[in-house]
C-alpha cells in the first residue's frame, strides 16, 4: 500500500480507497477497515489529512457566515438611516 485516499461508509461498515504503491490509479481498491490492521499508520495518517480538512472546511464556513452577518448588519444599518433622514 501507498497511502489511503478516501473513505466511506457503507452498511454501516467504514471503507478505505486504497492506492497501491507501483498501480496506476484504476488499481485502486475499496478495503474494508478491519482487513487494514496490518496499514494502521496509513489509516491514522489519512485521518489526521481528513480531520484537518475538516478543521479547515469550518474555519471558512464561519468566516463566511460572519462576513454576511457583517453585510447584512451594514445593509440593516444603511436603511435605519435613509429611514431616519426620511423621518427628518
């Protein structure tokens, strides 16, 4: 083995996307998570890769979701005061 790629559950069973050191990729095999005993630092590797990206995905999302909130209190704060000069 090369390294783990992906995963995914099916049945309720974990898999791992293999890629197997000298294959091209269309060699690469869907293994189930207990047949990978003997690949435990591979596993624990693509974990890390994956729970990092993870980390990642969130920090974006909240930094999104607190560049709209600032838009949208902007905009908000922008009609309180056309209405405001209207009412004056």
């Amino acid at each position: 083995m090369e390294r783990i790629l992906n995963k995914i559950k099916v049945k309720g069973a974990e898999k791992y996307l293999v890629q197997w050191k000298g294959f091209m990729a269309e060699n690469d095999t869907w293994e189930k998570e207990e047949d990978l005993e003997n690949a435990k630092e591979l596993v624990d590797e693509f974990e890390g890769r994956l729970n990092a990206e993870v980390r990642q995905q969130e920090r974006k999302e909240y930094k999104r979701s607190e560049l709209l909130g600032n838009i949208w209190q902007g905009c908000c704060m922008d009609r309180t005061m056309e209405n405001s000069r209207q009412n004056i």
